[in-house]
C-alpha cells in the first residue's frame, strides 16, 4: 500500500492512474477504522480499479467545544487493516497540508446544512463539505463511498457534487450494525460499559416507531412513540432532534398528513447527548401501499 502524506504526491499518483484510463475509488474517514468504514472500503475495492482511502480527523468540522482533541486515533491498526484488505493507497495530510496560513476558501450547501445535525453543530457542515470537496480535488476519484449513518452527511455531499457539476459518482452505502443493532461509529468508543450495554434504544426505538407508522399512518403518532422510547433511558442527557423527515428536503414531517405527503419513503432520524457520547442514526422506511 502506497502511503502519501504530500497533497501534490497524491495529485500526481490519481493523475497518473486517470491518464491510464483506471477508475478510482475513494473512502474519506477520519480513522478509528471499524466495520463500517471497512465495508465501504471492500464496495471500492469491488466496483473499481484502484482503491485510495483518506485519514485526516478534519480540525474545520469540529466546535470550539466539540471532541476534536480526544476523537480516537490508531494510525496504525488502521493502515493494517487496509493493507490486509489490498487497499491501493492511503492518503495521511497534516491540517498544516490541508489549510496552510492564508487558507480562505469555504463551501457550503445552503439549507440543508443548517438543519438536524446542523442546528446543533453550527459549521460543521461547511466544514465537511470544504474538506471532502478538497479532497475530491486531491484524490480525483472516479467514485466516492459514503455511510448512510451519516444520512444527512451523505445528502450534502451528493447535493454539492450536484450543484457544482463534479464528475464523481456517490455511492451512499447501508449502516453496519452491532449484532444488538446499534450502528457502528468510532465515537461508540466514548462510551462506558453500561452506556454501551443500552445505546441501541435509538435503533430500538426506531423500529417500535416504524410499527406505529405501519399501523396508524400517522407521522406524528410514529413520531411520539419514537419520544416516547427514547425518553425511557437514563443515559439521555439531552435529545438534540428525534423525529421523520424527507429525505431529500430534510423538512420535519411530525404535522404532515401522510394522505398528502406524495413521496415513497422518510426518514426517521435521532440525535441525542447519551452519556459520554453524542449519538446519531436513522431509519429509511417505506410508506406503505406506495409503489
Ligand atoms: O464522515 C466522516 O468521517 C467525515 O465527516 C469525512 C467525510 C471524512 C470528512 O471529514
């Protein structure tokens, strides 16, 4: 596995491949790979030629008061298990690499980077989408691997690849789950034995919820009775957005009639502050009799 931490090494390595006519994969993280990560990086390996995979724990999507210092770090674990895997490259900036002194340029997808996620994480998103849209530049990948966990992350980024013509497909992939459902995250790391042991309530919680949509076709009834179980914890210290939404507009669909909600498929998504950690996941689900 070839290693580049110089922004023009990597450039010039991508650009060789694309001149030959090779399809490039690309899986940006920020390490503390797990399971999650390591399907996305086999999709890759799969669908394509080369397989690039980034580490870089990106200082600009994190808050003052947010985990940037203590976000796990295993530089090593993880390049063998990309190595193990037959990755082709791994990509390693420094922040200095990425945002030199002078460094100015920022891009953002304007209304959706303000909600869930975004109301609670103000910049976050610019962040993310500054350093993914860098990092396309960099890797210049032919197709690019992003987890459905991160439902709203993955929304931006295909909006933004949309918007700005680039000529990258998004592959969004499904959540890896712990065999109790919860869904795999490197910040699960945060948490300690008896957090972990009742972290799955959210899955839980969104499947009682699915039920009660099944049953009573009612958003704001599923949408209580997602409250209702994630309330039951007392490791919740705080629920940032429990709720079913679009999932292409991400608007708030708890007062919508289903009878005129006109698409196939929401999405129930929740953050919460649970005990050391602060948890996302989601659920897409059908509507049902809609084809
Ligand atoms: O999902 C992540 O790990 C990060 O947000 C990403 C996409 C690597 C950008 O830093």
């Amino acid at each position: 596995m070839k290693v580049f931490n110089d922004v023009l090494d990597m450039q010039s390595y991508s650009k060789g491949l694309r001149l030959k006519g090779k399809t490039i994969g690309f899986v940006p993280t920020m390490g503390a790979l797990h399971e999650g990560h390591l399907s996305l990086v086999k999709r890759s390996l799969e669908e394509n030629d080369i397989t690039v995979v980034s580490i870089f724990v990106n200082p600009i999507q994190f808050g003052p008061q947010e985990d940037l210092d203590r976000y796990p770090r295993d530089l090593e674990g993880d390049r063998k298990k990309l190595e193990s895997l037959g990755v082709d490259a791994l990509f390693l900036p420094t922040p200095e690499k990425m945002y030199p002194e002078g460094f100015k340029t920022y891009v953002t997808v304007e209304g959706l980077s303000e909600k869930l996620c975004g109301a609670f994480r103000p910049g976050h998103f610019r962040g993310v989408t500054t350093v993914v849209l860098k990092l396309f530049n960099i890797v210049k990948p032919t197709r690019a691997y992003f987890g459905l966990k991160d439902f709203q992350q993955t929304l931006i980024i295909k909006t933004m690849v949309r918007d700005l013509n680039l000529d990258i497909e998004i592959v969004p992939c499904p959540t890896v789950r712990e065999p109790d459902g919860l869904a795999m995250s490197s910040r699960n790391s945060y948490l300690s034995e008896d957090e972990r042991r009742g972290a799955n309530l959210i899955y839980l919680a969104m499947k009682e919820a699915e039920k009660t949509l099944m049953e009573s076709m009612s958003f704001s009834r599923a949408v209580e009775t997602l409250n209702e179980h994630l309330r039951k914890s007392p490791h919740v210290r705080e629920i940032q957005y429990a709720s079913l939404y679009d999932p292409e507009t991400l608007e708030d669909l708890r007062d919508v009639d289903v009878k005129i909600y006109g698409k196939k498929e929401a999405v129930f998504a929740v953050a919460l502050l649970y005990g050391k950690a602060r948890l996302i996941d989601n659920l897409i689900v059908k509507i049902g009799g809609r084809e």
